[in-house]
C-alpha cells in the first residue's frame, strides 16, 4: 500500500487521528473476521487495517465535511478485503467449484428468464439438496465481502461520492459510480430472502445465529444463503465486468472498490 508522504504538521495530525483510531481497526478486524473461515487470523487483519488507517489520516481532508471516522472506515475495510483478494487463500477445488456454481446460476437465469430456485440449481448441477447444502458450506472459504454500506452525509449525499480520493481522477470516480449502480442492479434481482440476508449482513452487522432469529431458520442455513445470495451477484455482474458485455461503460477492471445500500434493507429484529 502507497502512504502518501507528508510533511511534519501533516504528520503530527497523521498520528494523532491513528492513534485516536487504533481501536476502529480492531473493531472491523473482528466484524470481517466473523464472516471468514477460521484459517484467518484478525492479528493479519488488524495489521493490514492499520496499514489502511495510516493512509486514510495521511489522506484525509476535513474540507471534504466527513467526519474521519468514515473516511478511514473504507479505507480500512477496503485494505483488509484488498489483502484477502490477493492473498487467495481458497483451494483451486472451491474456486473450481465456485466457478461451476456462476456458470449453473447464469445458464439457469438465461433459460428460465428469472432467478432459477435453489433445487433447481440442485438439479442442474446434478446434486441432491444435501450435497448442494455442503457445497454451499464449502464455497464459505471463497467468501469475501461484496456489499460495503454506504452511509449518507447529514445533506444526504452518498458518503462513497463525498469521501473519493481527490487523487483518483474523474475517471477512477466514474468508473467507481458506475459500478455501484451495477451492484445496485444486482442487488435488485435478487430473491427478497437473500437480499434481506445481506442487509442484515453487510449493513445492520448481524451474526449469523442473530439473522437466523429474524428470519426463522438456523445459523447453518443462513450461511448457505448468504453464499448463494454472493454467487448470484457474482454471476449478474459479469457481463458488466467483462469487456464486450451486456454492461456499457464499466470497464472489465475488477479491482474497483463498489458500495452500495442493499435495496430493500431491513432493519434489527425485522419481521
């Protein structure tokens, strides 16, 4: 990661904002990792999250009007997904299977016309329900983060478009718009289970018992869920995300950070 370099003023006021932050990065170390495979360790996450808190308060401009703490929390989580990535810890097995599960759901999408339902995905890849739940199980340790919230400013605005790097350039910044709206779109499409599984993921923060109390099945379950809900969006984004496809003006690079409200989001102890 490039820390931006500064000056000595610039790097008291650097200092103090990290070490008046250290604990936000213990704080999201724990969330993120309660969504991982044990084989992660927060001690890696709370120094690739520090690495990240350094470059926000080297970054950040109070001008802008965002309060630190949510400037540096994207570029915390940020860093910490970033280092997953490419870290690729995920056996090929699981990416080779991760990749039969988007091939499945997009054949599946094209023929039916609509989301296809979990025992037709069964079907098609020719497991019964109890070996496509433990594929499910399996598929966890490719799991990393897609949905980021994204809070709004007290006028309201989208917090993603106040608190871009003034470094990035207008077409880093619209490049990054315009992978939020795909996001968006997906998110849209999806079955209202999984998309309520994900808001009271990514935005209210729940664990997996706690979701598995609002919308009445078990921690086991959810977790499918959550992995299939992640899967269908990975498969609806593709063409966006590959050059030629269905998505005009989004480039096929996928590294840029996308956040978005999860449409239809609901909120703690929701019906």
């Amino acid at each position: 990661m490039r820390v931006t370099p500064v000056n000595e003023e610039q790097r008291n006021t650097r200092d103090r904002l990290v070490m008046e932050n250290v604990g936000l990065v213990k704080l999201l170390a724990h969330r993120l990792a309660r969504r991982l495979p044990p084989q992660v360790e927060v001690s890696e996450l709370m120094s690739i999250g520090t690495l990240g808190l350094i470059d926000a308060a080297g970054r950040y401009q109070p001008s802008l009007g965002v309060p630190f703490d949510a400037f540096a929390r994207r570029r915390i989580h940020g860093a910490m997904l970033d280092a997953l990535r490419e870290l690729d810890w995920a056996p090929r097995s699981v990416r080779r299977m991760q990749r039969d599960l988007d091939d499945t759901l997009s054949r599946l999408r094209y023929t039916l016309g609509r989301e296809p339902q979990d025992e037709e995905i069964a079907e098609a890849l020719s497991l019964g329900a109890p070996e496509y739940a433990k594929m499910l199980d399996q598929l966890r340790a490719a799991e990393v983060a897609v949905v980021r919230q994204a809070d709004t400013d007290e006028e309201g605005r989208s917090l993603l478009d106040v608190a871009m790097d003034s470094n990035d350039g207008p077409h880093a910044q619209l490049e990054r718009r315009e992978m939020r709206t795909l996001l968006v779109e997906a998110l849209s499409r999806l079955p209202e289970r999984e998309r309520q599984i994900l808001a009271l993921s990514y935005q209210e923060e729940l664990t997996l018992a706690e979701i598995g109390e609002v919308i009445g099945v078990g921690e086991s379950r959810v977790s499918q869920l959550r992995t299939q809900a992640v899967a269908r969006l990975r498969s609806l984004m593709r063409p966006g995300l590959t050059p030629g496809g269905d998505g005009a003006g989004v480039s096929g690079r996928q590294g840029v950070k996308a956040q978005a409200q999860v449409p239809g989001a609901k909120v703690r102890g929701a019906a």
